[in-house]
C-alpha cells in the first residue's frame, strides 16, 4: 500500500494520510485482461462521526486512471472536517510575463505565469481569458490559449493561430 497526503488549500496547517491499494481480480468464466480493483482510504474521522469508508475505483484501463483517481480523493475530502478555514483574501497574480514588452514580433508567443498563494481557493481556470490589441482592434484570443498547472500556479501560452507575412 502507497500512501498520500491530502490538505485543504483553506487550512494549510492540517493534513490528512491516505492510503491506495491495486488488486489485479480475474472475474471467474472471462477470458481476456484482468481488471484492476483501486481502493483509497483513510484512517480519518468522518466529519459528522464515525468512519469514512474506503472508496473503490474498478479499472480496466489505466487511461483515466488519473481522474478517477482524483475524484475518489474529492469523495473522501469532502467527509473530512477540515475547520477551521482561512479567508481567500489575496487576489492572483501575474508572477511573469514572456514577452515583458508591448512591443513584440509576429512570430512571437505569449506566455504568462499567474499563481495564487495559500491559502487560498485557487484560480478558477473558467475566468481565464486573453484579449489581443493590433492596430485598434481587439481579437479575443481565449480559445486558442494553452493552459497547463494546477489551480495555484498556471502556465497560459498563446501562439497566433496565423503567422501572415509579406516578404518583398
């Protein structure tokens, strides 16, 4: 058994051990690949008494084992008292900007680091968005924008869909 820790981004100073268990299971009379049975669990009181069960994950593929995963994780956080919470009270920021002028080539890309310090709720990735401004026009570039990181610090990137250019 492997083990994790589990913390709320609202109280940094509490966290919670968890466990995670595979077990290969052949279902008797099938033929074909063995299926794969994840259990996490925690020794964790739940919240309004008594214990919190394990939560099971049954896996025929490791291709959303990753989000499956993280769901059982929010299943069992949710049972955990996590009191007391602290106040979101600092906005995100942008840590860095690439390129740092207004000023930039036609083949270059945006990128920008924005991060939110604990504690915190984290950046809410659906409010993200990226407007470009060229010769009085704005073009709202937010569909075409590469956003990569977790809720606390995200990497956003923007490459013009289009490089036009008349050489002569």
């Amino acid at each position: 058994m492997a083990q994790f820790l589990i913390r709320n981004s609202l109280n940094p100073y509490k966290v919670v051990k968890c466990g995670i268990t595979f077990e290969q299971v052949t279902p008797k009379g099938i033929e074909g690949e063995p299926i794969w049975v994840v259990e996490l669990a925690t020794d964790e009181p739940h919240k309004n008494g008594g214990d919190i069960p394990p939560e099971f994950i049954n896996l025929v593929n490791r291709d959303n084992l990753d989000e499956q995963i993280q769901q059982a994780v929010e299943v069992i956080s949710a049972k955990i008292d996590w009191t007391p919470l602290e106040d979101d009270l600092r906005a995100p920021f942008v840590e860095s900007c690439y390129p740092s002028t207004y000023e930039v080539e036609l083949d270059s890309y945006v990128e920008i680091i924005l991060k939110d310090l604990l504690p915190s709720a984290g950046i809410d990735i659906d409010s993200i968005s990226m407007t470009i401004t060229t010769d009085g026009m704005d073009f709202d570039v937010t569909n075409e924008l590469e956003i990569t990181g977790d809720p606390f610090e995200y990497t956003i990137k923007w490459m013009p869909f289009m490089r036009v250019r008349d050489e002569y």
